[in-house]
C-alpha cells in the first residue's frame, strides 16, 4: 500500500508563487513514475507534470516554463514549484504513484489564483 499527502496549496495573486509538497509514504520504488493532476470545477482531471527517477521529467504545454516539479528519494517526498500563476491555474491539485499494479492518489490540496 501507498499513502500519499498533499500540502501547500492556498490563494495566491495572480503572478504569485506557490510549492506544493506531496510525502509519500509504504512501499514506494524511487523508479516508479510520481505526477501532478489538477481538476478544475466542471472539468476533468488533467496532468500537470510528472516524473520519473529523479531526473525524466514531462509537463503539460499550459504549465511548462512556469512550473518544475522535483522529487526527494532520500525524504520520498514529491514537489511542485509553481511561478507565475494564473487564474486559469485554479484547481484541486492531486499528487500520483504509479505502482507496478495500480495508480495511487493523494486527496487533493485546493489552489487558487485570484486578486
């Protein structure tokens, strides 16, 4: 099993930046792919950026240039820098493990972009 916890979301003015953090605990490979899904109100999930390793990295074309994510092996910890942030960034934002069986998902930390 997996366990995964989201944190750092907020409200934040347009422009604005925010990091958020996702601690992963139970058996977690530093091999398997970890991402960052956001849903929008009335809309579906998409991906925001994942990772593979420590260094294969892949961002959806709304968000790339503005937002990195990065993962710590030695804290099993997954992160997102997210700078110049836009209203259309507003969303539930949910961290992801991919398990050889299963995908895993965390509850979800709420970002919003708003002046």
């Amino acid at each position: 099993q997996v366990q995964l916890v989201e944190s750092g979301g907020g409200l934040v003015q347009p422009g604005g930046s925010l990091r958020l953090s996702c601690a992963a605990s139970g058996r977690i490979s530093s091999f398997n792919s970890m991402g960052w899904y956001r849903q929008a109100p009335g809309k579906e999930r998409e991906s925001v950026a994942r990772i593979t390793g420590t260094t294969i990295t892949a961002y959806a074309d709304s968000v790339r240039g503005r937002f990195t994510i990065s993962r710590d092996n030695a804290k099993t910890t997954l992160y997102l820098q997210m700078n110049s942030l836009k209203p259309e960034d507003t969303a539930v934002y949910y961290c992801s493990y991919d398990s050889f069986e299963r995908t895993y998902w965390g509850q979800g930390t709420q970002v919003t972009v708003s002046s």
